[in-house]
C-alpha cells in the first residue's frame, strides 16, 4: 500500500506534521491485555461494585425488570454498529424504530408529538426551558425545588449565560409544590413553570391544576417526568405546553448514571422550536412508505450558529430500549407494574409507620418513592443496615438540608415484601 | 456493474408494519409474580382524579411479536459488521465484541450513582483509569467523563473557557471558529452566550495565521479549531497559533473528532491546546448505536481545571476513590450523575486492549488507509485541497457536475455497489464535498473493493449518468420525497 | 428573464410598486431547491430596508428574507402555509411573500431593473 502512495515509510506518512510537534516515545498507558486478561480485568472491578446489596436507592435512576428480549435485539449489529441514519434507504430500520418510540412517549406523555430522544432527563429539562424561551422571548422560570436537584444544577449551568433568571419555588407539607408562591411569582416576565411528577420527592403533582395556572398567566407549563413507569397509570399532562423527562425507567440498566434516555414533547404549534432529531414518516418516490430525518433546517448543521439547539444526535439505543420495553410490557403490562409499585411502595409506607418510630413525611399520593424522617439515631440505624447488605435509601440532606436524618427510600416492583420486611425491622 | 464479482444480490426481507399496526388484544409478552404484598384497588392509595383510563393506540403483543418485528426491521439497516462504512469525520470502526462483554457486567449495569462509595469502588476506578489514560493521549492535564456528547463536551469546553475568562474579570465576547468546523461548533459558541466570529481557510484548507493576527484582539475569547481540520489535514500553524492566541490573553479549544489520526503520533496538549473534547464513540470504538448514545469527555490543561464540571473522581491517601463535589469554581454540572458511564468501560476496554503500540498502529494505519484510497481515486475525483491527507481525504464533485452528477447522486449509487456512502455536503468550504474515512479496521480487500466501486461510478457518470442519478436501485425503498415529508410532516402514528 | 414590471434587490427579493407585493425571484427558488417553509411576519410589523421579515426553507437549506425597501406589512400570503411549493411553482405570482405600505417611493431607486438584475445573476454564475 505505501508503495502505491509513493512513499516509503509509515513515518512519511505524517510529513504534515511538523517534526517538533511529533512525540517520540511511546504513550505511558497500561501495556496491552489479551482478551483472557480484559475479562479478569473488568470482572475484577465489576466485583468491587456492591450488585448483591438490596437497594432502596432510586432518586431519578429506578431499578424495574429489564425483560430479556431488550438486549437481545438491542446487541444485533444491525442496530447497535449503525451509524445515524443520514441515508434513509439504508437504515429504515433504525428510522422506522424512532418513529415508534416518539409515537410511544406522544401516546405516553398525551402530547401531540415527540422528539427522537435527549441525551437524558437533566439536560431534557435545560433544553426544554431554552426552547420555552423562544417561544415565549421572556427569560424567567419559575422551578420547584422539588425538581431533581441534580437537573436543577444542569438547568443552572445552562442558564447562566443565557440571561435566564431562575427563581426556586418551596414544597409544601403536603410534599407538593406551593401554589400560592407560585401564583405570587407569576407576572408578565415569566416564561414557564417547571415542576416535576412525581416530584423528587415520590409525590404525584395535579399538573392540571399547574398549568392552568400557568395559561392564566401566559406563562407556558413544562412538566418533568424522571420516572417515566409511572405514566402507565397516572393521568398524563395533558395540558401542559412542555413535557420532558428521563426513559431510564423504561428498560435501560442503571449503569452508574449513563447512558439513558431524555425525551421532549409538545404541541405540534411549537414543532419547529423543538430541539433534537425528528424522523418523519412520508414516502418514497415510488410510493412506498418510508421514514426520513425530518425538519433539519431547525438543527445545528444547517442553522449553525442560529439552531435550536447544539445537539447533534439522539440517543438511538437507548430510545430502542424503551421502545421494545413498552411493546413488551403493552398497556396492561405496563399498568400491572405501575400497580406493583404503587401497592409495594404503600405497604412499605403502612409497614414503616405502624412498625417504627421514624415519621413518614408529605401525605400527598405517591407513586414509589416516599421521604421517612429518622430519630437522632440516623447515622447508627443506616449503618446497621449497611452491614447487613441493605442500602435504605438516599440521605435527602444531601440536597436538602433542611431535611435532617431522612431518606429517600424507592421501593419498585422488583423490591419484594421480604426484602422490604427487612428494611423495616432494622429501622425499628 | 463493472465488479468482477457482485458485492450485492437481491435478498429475502420482510415487510413489516408499524408495531401499533401489528398485535391484537389480550396478547402479552411479559409477566409480573405474584404480587407478594395484600392486594388493594389502586384507587384507593391514590386519588382516581389522578389516574388515566387506558393508554390509546398502545398495541399488545406476544414476545414472538415483538422479536419478529423489531428483527425485521434490524434487516433493514446498513451497519459496520457488514462492511466499509467510509463516513468521513465519523470515523466508522469496527466496535470489538468484548467491550459490549464488560459493559454488561452486573456489577456495572447494576451500579447506582448514589451508591455509598464504598461500594461503587470498582465503577469509580474504571472512570479514574479512564481519565488518566485519555489524559496521557491528549497531552493534558485533567479530564471530565461528564459529557454525555461531543457537542455537549464542546459546550462544557467553552462553559469552561468563559469561567476561567471570568474569573480573570472579563468573559470576552467572541469565539473565532473557522469557515470548515462542524456545525456544531458554531450552534455550542451560541448557547454559552458567545458571538461567533468566522475566520475563514487559506488556500491550504487551512487557517490563515496572517488572518488571525488581524482579527484577535481583546474581544475574543478563544479559538475553536478541528485539528487534523475537517479536511483532514494537520493545521501546520497550530503551535503558532496556539502562541498567538495565547500571548493576547485568549485560549484555544480543540474539536477532538479527528483523535484517531494522531495517537502516539502527536498530542493536543503538546502543541498548545488547552481544552478539548474526545468523542468516545469515534476513536474509542463505542459503538454508534443508529445515532447514539456517544460521549464526550472533556479533557484541560492545569489552568482550566478549577472549572470542570463537579463532581471529579478523586481518590484518598488510602487509595480510595471517591466522587469529588467541593469544587469551588466548577461550571456547574452539565449532566445527572457522572456521565455515560456504559460507553467509559467500552472505551478503556479498547484502549487496553491496545496498549501504548496498538494506539500508535491504529492511527498510521488509518492514515495509510486513507492515503492509499487518494492514491487510488486522485484522477477519477477532484481533490479541492491538495495539503497531505492525514485519516481521511475530501473530494469534489466537479468532474461528474459537468455531467450534471453530483456527490448525492454518487453516494447513493454507492449503496449499489454495497458500501454505505461517505460524507456529502460537508465540510462547506467544498461544494459537492465526499468525505472519505476508511478507519485502520478495514482490510486492504474492502478499501481495494470500495476503489473499484468508486471508479466504476466515476465512468458510470460519464457514460451513463443516468444510472447513478436515479440511484439506488437495489434498496427496499428508493429515494424519498423528503420535500413533501418536510411540508406536511408526520411525526408519530394515530389510528386510522 | 425576470419579469420587467418588477423591481429587483440583490438579495433576490423583487418588489411591485404598484401594490407593494413582495417576493423572491425565480433564481432565488431554483438556488433553494425544494421549498417546504416559509415564515412571515405579522400585519402591522414596521421593517426598514435590508431588514429580515421572514425565512424560507428547503430540505436543506435556510434563507434569510430581506426587505427591498422600508415599509409596514399590511398582508401576507397564507396560501403558503398550506402549499409553500407554490413559491418554487410560481415565484412572481401565486408564490409572492408580503405586501407592504411603501415607507418612502425614493428607496426603490436603489433596486435593480429586470435587465440589470439578470446582468447581476449572469455574473454571479
């Protein structure tokens, strides 16, 4: 091959370089394993992740049976080796899958239409507020603490340079955003609402109720769902502008934090002001039907620097994972797991307070998470508990610290009632 | 078709429907145990007002259903294990199976972020180990695994750059960007509340440092530059610029798409770069997924760590690692948790598995590669910019537009041929731009077979343009009326 | 050739005195390719000359819409919104944009003939 090029060296090769800008000595990484050696390797380190403890960790990340048939056809090369599909006569596939997946959270959300998917719920929830921002040309949100704290941070950060003013609106005892502050923040200069359901705290907002009161005020309502299960049987937003959120709970693993899933939906009036890939289904010249990447002139490649967004692709597999989880699970599939998770998470709650001292805080209706306030003994109970393998749960004062002594505790339809048992008994 | 033996056949496939066309009531493909707690009517937990009736158009399937379908239209895609898959800048690798292995550890799939970190030891020194080696590749410093993309690791970069400016007493205004960056450059200078300013390419495709002595002054903040360029050539001038922008008090950002060009060969950090991201899922084998996820870490020089997004992997004295949240003068977070942890296993199982050798090997035989398909095409297809190609080589159209064939027409006549195209329409400084990155995995076979396609269409289009015009013709679907599409778009199904 | 009753920017928006119609030209459409998307401003908006009242898209491609001359929007064309092709189908007619209350009749002396405006695309190409 060099010789067909002309050249006599590898080094040639690299004559556009110039010389004093060559390294000439080897990169200091870990010399080369072999196949046997990356096993261990990893096998090692993946054994000093604690996988055997029961965890009642949720907090944005939800651990929910993962049917098999997900990786089995998420690991054909078909799907995984593909590239973005640009040339749609050679990846119908994947553009017929996010078809079905943006038809699924429009079906789950009650919105009129979706997007092809986020890189995740945190940076859904800043894309969603900058694309508030255009439709309304106003810069102030109001965003209820309630909203996971770590989105909240994502939505800072985004905001900062931006000239978007964020004012944080408190909960209430119920667990519930406060309305009546919210009322008395909106003004003409604000732009939208963000309030999630169920909150950061496990508690179901009425998002009707929200965004009513955002239309009354021309404001838009943008409501954030991070644990996108519950949809199967809570009543959707319908009537917000915005609905943005976290697919993780859908079929995607935990792992530690990433990849998973953000999706965006909306009106079809604010289709053009959406951030993110969008696949169309139309037709080919012939007249067949066929599935195309769709209203690109929003995004970065052709608007550059106007665009409504950096993105530049979407989180294709993960989106697939969703959607074969919510053609697995079907509509009764799915509302049986909801109903698990409601009535495990309601004995859970029941257990906790007829069989401890410890208060279980916000009555408002939850869906499977809840906030349990410890005595002074916190730091010895969680400890007792740890050594017996169980995590209870997220220490809320973390985010909160206002919160003393209480835990996040998420409790799903994989948690069993012998499990939660034990939870209890080594809280009382 | 001129090929002495047919890459392509006709094939058996299957028409498949929309799955919301497909199933029918009571199938199911998947059960629950027995609810092991006392049964209540839900409605009684929570109040019915919040609850909805039904899910309309959600169809019900059998899990043979849902293999079938989702099967089916895996059949429809093109994908690396097929075969070539030239998109330049894209860098289309072959992704090794194991990385998929060790991702699917238990212990790693399992992990939650919020896990004490006593007991997520093993997941924190995959990313710390990572870190250091992307690290020692680039030259630099410090890095950040918390972007979840590349354009999501340019927007921390420039976040980035605007603290550090700040902190300093003055943001600055401006972000040069040259005329051939990826559009992503440009749209991620916007959102960090940046103006761009755009510096346009000599005649060598490359920036003109004359130029930017010109326009740098006390406005801008700094440089965003593609090196090797989008053209696939090394900016001669980097260091000089790097010098320039710096002795006016600005930095120099670097589009890290092209890292595969340059492992062990030369570093970022070494030729004055201060910030770049790493697209883990184009040099580091991460697979792409159908568009997704990537990642895209962040990596700095010691003046830019203070401003990295919290929370770090830090380790104790003892040897612990930990998650490192008192960061005084981070940007913030851009991301939940710590980033897309999956795709950092898959990326330090590839760098391992080559060691400090295999990288080098892998970037001169991307290069050689590349430069043996210019060897090959250089007479068949113009060359707008003639500097020496490192890992990929743009062409022109300008040949075949005399016959009124244009790149587009000659991509999807590839497919024919049974390649997937490369890269059109892109870099903009080349009107009816091919961008062609073969990557160091494929074999002198595939690249020989992709040159023999490429020079039959170039005598195709003399010949008989109207063949690749109308191209392709051996696909399920032909061309789409992307115009009507965009017109009246149909973005999800609704029941008849 | 373009139309002579018109009036032509170099931006490649033409304008008719007579009503104030305003639209793009024929090869303003043929650059574009495909149009699926025109976005207009609202009657009663005030533009001065060489500012953007609108965007027009293709597949792949947006443009920007300059004003010819200074003026408020007294009509759009709706028929757009439903069939934007018309733009590629008809420029001059079915295709026009905006119809504007011309500010001030001496600016449209900075706008090209049919025959000047052809002179300028031919040396563009």
């Amino acid at each position: 091959m060099l010789a067909a090029i002309g050249l006599e060296s590898i080094d040639q090769l690299f004559s556009g370089i110039p010389e004093k800008l060559r390294l000439r000595r080897l990169l200091d990484i870990p010399r080369a394993l072999t196949e046997p050696e990356l096993l261990d390797y990893f096998k090692d380190r993946a054994a000093r992740n604690a996988a055997d403890y029961v965890s009642f960790l949720g907090a944005g990340i939800y651990r929910h049976h993962i049917p098999i048939i997900i990786d089995a056809l998420i690991s054909r090369s078909e799907f995984y080796t593909a590239y973005t599909p640009y040339q749609p006569e050679i990846a119908q596939g994947t553009l017929q899958a996010i078809f079905e997946f943006q038809t699924y959270i429009a079906q789950l959300t009650g919105m009129e239409v979706a997007n092809a998917s986020l890189y995740d719920g945190s940076t859904g929830v800043a894309e969603a507020m900058l694309m508030a921002q255009r439709i309304s040309r106003k810069n102030k949100f109001l965003v209820a603490k309630t909203v996971h704290p770590e989105y909240r941070a994502v939505m800072d950060a985004y905001a900062r340079n931006l000239g978007i003013e964020i004012q944080l609106i408190d909960y209430t005892a119920e667990g519930r955003v406060d309305m009546a502050q919210v009322e008395r923040a909106l003004g003409k200069d604000v732009a939208g609402i963000v309030v999630q359901s169920p909150n950061f705290f496990g508690t179901i907002e009425d998002t009707a109720l929200i965004s009513d009161l955002a239309h009354r005020h021309d404001a838009l309502s943008i409501i954030n769902i991070a644990e996108a299960v519950s949809l199967g049987i809570l009543k959707p937003p319908r009537d917000a502008d915005i609905v943005v959120g976290e697919a993780q709970a859908l079929g995607v693993p935990m792992s530690f934090g990433g990849p998973h899933v953000g999706f965006l939906a909306t009106r079809d009036r604010y289709v053009r002001q959406m951030p993110g890939r969008l696949v169309g289904m139309g037709k080919d010249y012939s007249g067949k039907r066929a599935f195309v990447l769709t209203l690109s002139t929003r995004e970065q490649h052709i608007r550059r620097e106007k665009a409504t967004s950096n993105i530049c692709t979407n989180q294709s597999l993960c989106a697939l994972m969703s959607t074969i989880y919510l053609a697995t699970l079907g509509p009764v599939g799915l509302a049986e797991v909801c109903e698990h998770n409601i009535l495990k998470t309601d004995y859970a709650v029941g257990q906790i307070r007829s069989q401890t001292p410890h208060r279980v805080l916000f009555p408002a209706p939850r869906f499977n998470e809840f906030v349990v306030q410890l005595d002074d003994r916190y730091a010895s109970r969680v400890e007792r508990l740890m050594q017996n393998n169980i995590v209870p749960g997220l220490d809320l004062s973390r985010f909160y610290p206002e919160l003393r002594n209480t835990l996040l505790v998420c409790v799903t339809e994989t948690t069993r009632k012998d499990q939660i048992d034990a939870l209890v008994k080594g809280l009382a | 078709m001129s090929s002495n033996h047919q890459r392509t056949g006709s094939h058996f496939q299957i028409t498949e429907r929309l799955v919301f066309e497909e199933g029918s009531p009571g199938r199911r493909g998947f059960d629950l145990p027995e609810l092991d707690v006392p049964r209540k009517d839900v409605a009684t937990v929570i109040d019915p007002s919040l609850l909805r009736d039904g899910i309309a158009g959600m169809p019900e399937l059998s899990e043979v259903d849902v293999i079938r379908h989702f099967t089916r239209l895996s059949t429809w895609n093109y994908h690396i294990d097929l075969g070539l898959y030239p998109l330049g800048s894209c860098t289309m690798k072959y992704n090794p199976k194991i990385n998929e292995r060790v991702a699917r550890l238990e212990g790693f799939a399992l992990a939650h972020p919020y896990m004490p970190a006593e007991l997520i030891q093993g997941a924190l020194e995959v990313q710390k180990t990572l870190e250091t080696c992307l690290a020692q590749i680039s030259g630099t410093d410090a890095v950040s695994l918390q972007p979840a993309a590349g354009a999501h690791g340019e927007l921390t970069g420039i976040l980035m750059i605007r603290a550090y400016h700040q902190s300093k007493g003055n943001p600055r205004k401006k972000i040069l960007v040259p005329d051939s960056a990826h559009g992503t450059n440009p749209a991620s200078v916007t959102i960090s509340g940046y103006v761009v300013e755009n510096v346009p390419s000599d005649r060598r495709g490359m920036v003109d440092l004359e130029h930017l002595k010109k326009v740098v002054d006390q406005d801008v903040a700094a440089i965003m530059i593609t090196n090797p360029n989008t053209l696939g050539v090394f900016e001669r001038d980097i260091a000089e610029i790097a010098e320039l922008m710096h002795s006016r008090g600005a930095l120099v950002y670097m589009d890290g798409a092209n890292l595969n060009a340059m492992m062990g060969i030369t570093r970022p950090g070494d030729f004055g770069i201060d910030v770049l991201h790493i697209n883990l899922h184009k040099t580091f084998t991460t697979p792409h997924g159908g568009g997704g996820p990537g990642a895209g870490p962040v990596a700095v020089k010691k003046i830019l760590e203070p401003f990295l997004p919290y929370p770090t992997v830090g380790r104790q004295a003892g040897g612990n690692y930990f998650f490192d949240h008192d960061r005084p003068q981070s940007i913030g977070k851009m991301k939940a948790y710590n980033g897309q942890f999956g795709m950092h296993v898959r990326a330090l199982c590839y760098i391992l598995a080559n060691g400090p050798e295999g990288l080098k090997e892998v970037s001169e035989v991307a290069v050689l590669n590349a430069n043996y398909i210019r060897a090959k095409l250089k007479d068949a297809y113009a060359i707008p910019y003639d500097s020496p190609s490192l890992h990929e080589i743009v062409f022109s159209d300008r040949i075949q537009a005399r016959k009124d064939v244009h790149s587009g027409d000659i991509a999807k006549r590839l497919i024919d041929y049974g390649f997937h195209p490369p890269t059109v329409s892109f870099p903009l400084i080349v009107p009816g731009a091919l961008m062609v990155e073969p990557t160091e995995t494929e074999s002198k076979q595939e690249i020989d077979a992709f040159i023999e396609a490429m020079l039959a269409i170039a005598k195709e289009a003399e010949e008989n343009p109207e063949i690749v015009k109308s191209a392709p013709h051996s696909t399920r679907i032909g061309r789409i009326d992307e115009a009507s599409a965009a017109r009246k778009p149909v973005l999800r199904w609704r029941p008849e | 050739m373009s139309p002579d009753e018109l009036l032509y920017s170099k931006e490649h928006e033409w304008l008719r005195t007579g009503d104030g119609v305003i639209g793009i030209t024929h090869h303003a459409q043929d650059e574009l390719g495909e149009v699926v998307y025109v976005e207009l401003p609202k009657v009663g908006d005030k533009f001065d000359s060489g500012d953007t009242f609108g965007t027009v898209e293709s597949v792949k491609a947006v443009s920007e819409l300059f004003m010819p001359v200074s003026g408020e929007v007294v009509a759009i064309n709706e028929g757009l919104t439903d069939a934007p092709e018309s733009v590629n189908q008809d420029p001059y007619g079915k295709g026009w944009m905006i119809r504007i209350k011309v500010r001030d009749t001496a600016e449209t002396g900075q706008l090209m003939s049919a025959k000047a405006y052809d002179a300028y695309v031919a040396e563009k190409e």
